[in-house]
C-alpha cells in the first residue's frame, strides 16, 4: 500500500494547488461587475461539466500512472503560466491559465479511482474511501487556504503556492506503477456510455452521487436564511456552518466501517434534520461536520458500486461521467436551491434534503454495497503487472 499512500498524498497537493487561485481570481475581477465575477467563479467548475465525460476514457487507453504523471505536470505549467499573467498584470490570462490547469487535470481522477480496484488489493475500499475524501475535503480546503492568503503579506505567493504543491505532487506521484487496463475498448467513450446507461447498478450509482452533490449544494444554501434569521449569526455565522459542512470530510475515514451503504444515508439524513430543528447555532455546527463526513460515505459508496459495475475497459471513462454527473448536480443545486429556500424556507429545505437521502438507504437494502475489506480484488494484468500490490515505489 506505500505506493497508493504516496499517490494519493500526490494527488491530494495537486488537488489543493489547483483550488487555491481562486478567491484571488475573483477578488481581482471583482471590479469589473458581478457577471465578471461570476464567469470567473464558474470557470472553477465548467471543465468537470464540459470535459470529464469524455477525457476520463483517456485512462482506459493508456497506462494509468503516466497519464497521472502527465495531468499532474500540466497542472504545474498552467499554474506557473497563470502566476506569470497575473504578475504582469493580465487578469483574464491568469483566469484561462487557472481554468486549463483544472482542465488537464481532469482524466486524474477517474484514472485513479478506475486503478483502485487493481492495486489496493484488500485494502481497495479503504484506499477508496480515502480518495473520495481528498477529492471532496480539497475542493473546500483549495479555497479555504487561498482566501487565507489574501492577506497583504502573502497574497503576492498565492499562485506560486499553488505551483510549489502541484510540483510536489507530481514528485509524490513518481515511481508509482499503475498499469492501465488488461482489455482495451474499441470504442472508447461510446462504449462506455452503452455498457452504463445499459447496466442498472452503474445507473443507481450516477443517480446517488448527483443525489447527494444536489443534496449538499441545497444544504449550504440553506444555511444562510437560518443564519441571518433565526440563528441570528450573520454572514460570519455562515461562513463558520459551510466550514463545518466542507471540512467535515476530513472526518469520514473516522466513520468508515460495516454497512456504510446503509448507515451513511441514514446518519447524514438524521444530522439534517437535527440541523433543521435546532434552533441554537453552535450546536449545530458538529451536526454540520457529521453531515459532511457520511456525505463522503455515501459517494464512496457510490464510487466503488460503479467500480464493481464497470469492467475495468470502462472504469475510467464510467468514473469521468461520474465526475461530470456530481459537479453538475451542484450547478443545478445552486440555480434551483435559492428559489426554493425563498419558496418554503430553510428549514423545510433542509428536511427535503434529509428525506432525499435517507431515502437511499432503502436501495441499499434491496442492493447493498457494504464497505468491507474483504471483496475480491480485480483480476491481475495478463501483461506482467500483478494486480495485488501493482502500485509500488520502483
């Protein structure tokens, strides 16, 4: 497992350094009015929408760890690039520099996610487990580091920040085999859409995870009536509650253990509800942190019901749709999930939410996905790679 733990640490810098531009970003457009602005914060997230669907089958078709390797060392130059414009004073270039380091990274997840199941041997769901949890914990700590260095004295580094730790992910990632697949799909991205769409499990997977993205977008949204009304915390208030949502992540592997397909939903649905009748704010803060971390469970839960659903021929490219699903499902969230806290409140919202995916806890019963240690690992690479313990430091 040293070679997937130094992988994932690779990929948990790499993750980081392409979140913290950002804040920046949009402090420095915000000048040129809202829609500027709001372009600017969308550009985070249109390349997952636009391009994981379909660069996520680049890993079905090559050796993993190079295309790793390959994605990673794009991040680095397209973030040494958009540091570069934005010191000369070229904001928009320093923004499209952002968005392609987020955009050539994409095929990295779905390449690593698709690999589990071959070299985590019997730790494949734990290895999971803790790669879903970076990918979610980085999206909220990218952010959260680079608003941190807005300040005067380091705002200056913010961009080179974000070089230095893609570099040293890419480093991480060096020396760590991961082959790519046995059988390789004549038709790659078509292929792949046919065998899920056409595959029921893989389907029920795609539809939890854009539940739960839908479900954690409304939530936060939620939160901000409650803390301007009846919390009475203000807009700090609020800050502090989508922390504890965001960074409550960092917590699941804590959570991890037997029947998570069904306990996840159920804990995370409970928390939501507890959330919504509180009517103390610091209470609910922990409650908020739980909901956060069962949110992992349950998208890991998702992650590996696809992984064992797709032939490994497809896995990439299935896991680069699941991507796309998940980020468009927080897209819609955020456009659908204001009007409807002006419609029925925050309150009811949140307990919408709470049934929503509690909700799921029931297929989990009729088609459990139990996180264990023990299911069998993928079937070894004919061509020399063994499949247990492929991920080695060579």
């Amino acid at each position: 497992m040293r070679g997937v733990r130094r992988l994932l640490a690779g990929y948990a810098c790499a993750s980081v350094a392409i979140g913290l531009p950002w804040p920046l970003l949009v402090v420095a457009v915000w000048d040129q009015g809202p829609l500027v602005a709001g372009l600017t914060g969308a550009a985070r997230m249109a390349p997952y929408v636009l391009l994981s669907w379909a660069v996520g089958s680049i890993g079905d078709h090559v050796r993993r760890d190079r295309l790793v390797r390959v994605t990673l060392a794009g991040r680095v130059l397209f973030l040494g690039a958009a540091a570069l414009a934005l010191a000369a004073g070229h904001t928009t270039l320093a923004v499209v520099g952002a968005a392609l380091a987020v955009a050539v990274g994409t095929p990295t997840y779905p390449a690593i996610a698709a690999a589990l199941p071959a070299i985590g041997g019997p730790q494949r769901v734990r290895a999971t487990e803790l790669l879903v949890t970076i990918e979610v914990a980085a999206w909220v700590v990218g952010p959260a580091l680079g608003g941190l260095l807005l300040a005067a004295p380091t705002r200056p580094w913010t961009l080179a920040a974000g070089v230095a730790l893609a570099a040293l992910g890419l480093v991480l990632s060096t020396g760590v085999t991961v082959p790519g697949p046995a059988d390789r799909a004549p038709h790659a991205v078509a292929g792949m859409l046919r065998h899920v769409f056409g595959t029921p499990a893989a389907r029920g997977a795609l539809a939890l995870a854009g539940l739960l993205n839908l479900v954690v977008t409304a939530t936060g949204l939620a939160l901000l009536p409650l803390c301007l009304g009846a919390w009475g915390t203000g807009q700090t208030g609020f800050g502090t509650a989508t922390a504890c949502l965001g960074l409550g992540a960092l917590a699941a592997p804590l959570l991890s253990g037997g029947h998570a397909a069904v306990r996840g939903p159920l804990a995370m649905g409970a928390a939501l509800v507890l959330v919504a009748v509180t009517p103390v704010h610091w209470v609910v803060l922990p409650v908020l942190a739980l909901a956060g971390a069962t949110g992992v469970l349950v998208e890991s839960r998702a992650t590996g019901a696809l992984q064992d659903a797709v032939p490994d021929h497809h896995r990439a490219g299935a896991l680069g749709l699941m991507d796309t699903v998940m980020v468009g499902a927080c897209l819609i969230g955020s456009l659908v999930a204001p009007a409807l806290v002006g419609l029925v409140g925050g309150r009811v919202v949140l307990l919408l939410a709470a049934s929503a995916v509690a909700l799921t806890a029931l297929a989990a019963l009729r088609s459990p996905y139990d996180a264990r240690d023990d299911r069998p690992a993928a079937r070894p690479d004919p061509r020399g790679a063994p499949a247990v313990g492929a991920a080695r430091v060579g």
